[in-house]
C-alpha cells in the first residue's frame, strides 16, 4: 500500500507540472484558433501521462529498456492524439467559419442559413438559435413595416377627414359673420354636428393612443353578458331607428363575464354603428352570444346585412385607419373604430375577427371565460 501511494504521488506531481505549463500556453494562445487549443489540450494530455510514468521510473530506478519502451508508447499515442486533434480542430474551425460567414449575411439583412453539417452539437444549436432570431426579426420587421404603411394611410386619412368638415364649418362661420346667411339656425346645427363629429375623432385618436401605449386602464368586474349586450342594444336603437335598420338580439345567452364595463360596451358600440351604417334600410343587424365550452371562451357576434367584405381586405379590417371601399362617405369617420375594437379586446385577453356569411359579414369578439370562485369556508 505504501508503494502505491508513493507511485500515486509522483505521477500526481508528473501530471500536476505538465498541467499547469499546458495551462500557461493555453493562456498564451486564447486569442488564437480553436485548432491550436485542441492541439495544446492534447499535447498537455500526452505530456501529463508522460511525465507522471518518468516520474514513477525515475523514483522506481527502471531500466533504461523499460524507460524506453514506456516512451515509445507515449510519444505513437502523442502523434495519434494530436493528428486526432488537429482534424477535428479543422472542422470545428471550417464549422465556426461557415457560421460566422452565415450570421455576416445575416447582419447585412438577408435571412440567416444555417450551415449544413455543423461539426459540434453546440455549433448546430447555435445555428438552431439564430435561425429561430432570423425568422422572429423577419416577423418583427414585417409588423414594423405594416404598422408605418398604416400609420401613413391614417395621417392621409385623417387630413382628408379633417379638411373637409374644416373647410364647412370656415364657409359656414364666414357666412354668419357677413350676415348672409339664409337661416343662420341652420347654420348652427351644422357647425354643431361638425364639431360633435370633429371631437368624436379627436376622442378615437386618443383612446387608440392609450391602447397602442398599452395604458388602457381595466376595471373588470363580473357581470352577465345579457345585460352587456341588452345595454349595447338600447344604446343604439336611435341610430338603427334612423336608418331604418331592425336590432335583433334574441340569441343571447346568460353567461357571466369578466370585462371593464365600460370599455367592452364601447366595444359593442362600435360594432353596432359599423353593423347599422353599412347594412342597408330594412336591412337586419343581429347580436348573438354563447359559450364555447370547447375553448372555455364567450363569443359575442355582431351579424350585418353589408354584403361582405372583399377577401383581399378582410386581413386589414382592424387595422388602424382601414375605412373600407366607399368609406370616404359620411360619417365614415377617420377609420380607427375597429382598430379600438381590437386594442380594448386584446385587452382583455381576447380575439375579434371577422368573415364574410350569406348576405353581409360577422364579427366575433372572443372572451376568455371567468375563473370559478373559490368556496368559502
């Protein structure tokens, strides 16, 4: 037991001194090719052994044809290792040189490729990882350039908007002011509908603000979808009165949901005058709600009688600023009511959308449901 540890002692001190010069030329050299590394990780490996058997030689007093031999192997296991080394150091090198070639083009703005055949599992992960970061920064600026066209769309709208109930109401103004106008009462019930209409858009803008700002501030509380919708019906029976449009609400379950009350019946309103402005006169807007046990969501349907919408713009439907074909008509406003539509039920955790049925289109605001309470006691 004694001269096993002896022997265990000089090889440790062998080995121990071969580490720690492998580990200063490591240091020397970790600016410089992994190929390098891997062949200095060797060497050290074969010089360790090597000097921890000459260490137990000397200290055993072997005879030089048995220090020879030892030698012998240890040098054809050197050049074995190290030619070993130095291949693979070449690919891992080749390997790290096709990524870094791939991940330049990447940063120029072309899609990133990985490279096929990556020599290590982590290269290959590596690779994995900045595909995933290509196609998310492809995503991302696909949504950027989405959002600018829209915001583009939304200024022309706005100014074509806002020019022309201006240019009335200076007409209108002026013409009160040089005393000729016919009935001066008209007049002002022209200029107040313009200003109502005005701040109507001014309040869109701002509510899009918030919810685009993510500051929507949500007081939900729990109530019955009935009475939401019965609210949102009586809310707009007067403008389906003018156009001469019929309300229909009678497929509307007793399901309880979690909403800012507020909020969610500006939704429904908004809906609603969309629905009744597009359906013609004695046309028909139907609500509807029911639970979907399958998705444990509420889904709430405004039906028009519109006539659909074309495919190639159901996409853009709540997009900011989308006002549809014919929507430079009054009172079209500046396009942003479905776009709040949107923003208030996102939310809230939810989805709207839309598609075209018989005879008009329908859009469904889905609702998670509320959580169960807790018994007491």
């Amino acid at each position: 037991m004694h001269d096993l540890l002896l022997i265990a002692a000089y090889a440790a001190l062998g080995a121990a001194a071969a580490g720690l010069l492998g580990a200063q030329v490591l240091r020397l050299v970790r600016n410089r090719s992994v190929a390098l590394s891997l062949a200095v990780v060797a060497v050290v490996t074969v010089a360790a052994m090597l000097a921890g058997t000459l260490s137990v030689a000397w200290a055993m007093f072997l005879s030089e044809h048995d220090l020879g031999v030892v030698t012998t192997v240890c040098a054809i296991a050197a050049v074995v290792s190290l030619a070993v080394t130095l291949i693979l150091g070449r690919r891992v090198v080749a390997g790290s040189r096709a990524l870094a070639a791939a991940t330049r083009a990447f940063g120029d703005g072309d899609a990133f490729a990985a490279p096929v055949g990556a020599p290590t599992a982590e290269l290959a992960e590596l690779g994995r990882e900045l595909a995933a970061t290509s196609a998310k920064l492809a995503a991302s600026r696909e949504r950027e350039r989405a959002l600018e066209a829209s915001r583009r769309e939304l200024v022309a709208w706005i100014s074509h908007d806002l020019r022309t109930p201006l240019a009335g109401l200076r007409a209108m103004t002026e013409a009160l002011e040089d005393g000729i106008a016919e009935d001066p009462a008209r007049y002002h019930r022209q200029i107040r509908a313009e200003v109502d209409r005005l701040s109507g858009m001014v309040g869109d803008l701002f509510e899009l603000s918030r919810i685009q700002a993510g500051v929507l501030a949500l007081s939900p509380t729990r109530m019955s979808v009935y009475d939401l919708v019965g609210d949102a019906i009586a809310g707009a029976n007067a403008l389906a009165t003018e156009h001469g449009v019929r309300l229909v609400g009678d497929r509307v379950e007793q399901v309880p949901v979690e909403v800012d009350g507020r909020e969610m019946t500006r939704v429904l309103a908004n809906l609603l005058a969309n629905a009744i402005h597009r359906t013609p006169a004695d046309g028909t807007v139907a609500v509807s709600a029911r639970r979907d046990d399958a998705s444990d969501s509420v889904v709430l349907s405004v039906s028009d009688g519109c006539g659909g919408i074309p495919v190639d713009d159901l996409p853009r439907v709540f997009d900011t600023g989308w006002q549809g074909t014919g929507a430079r008509t009054p009172p079209a406003g500046a396009g942003l009511g479905l776009a709040i539509v949107r923003g208030i039920v996102e939310a809230h955790h939810g989805r709207a959308a839309v598609q075209n049925i018989p005879g008009g289109c329908r859009f469904d605001v889905v609702l998670p449901l509320p959580a169960a309470p807790v018994p007491q006691g």
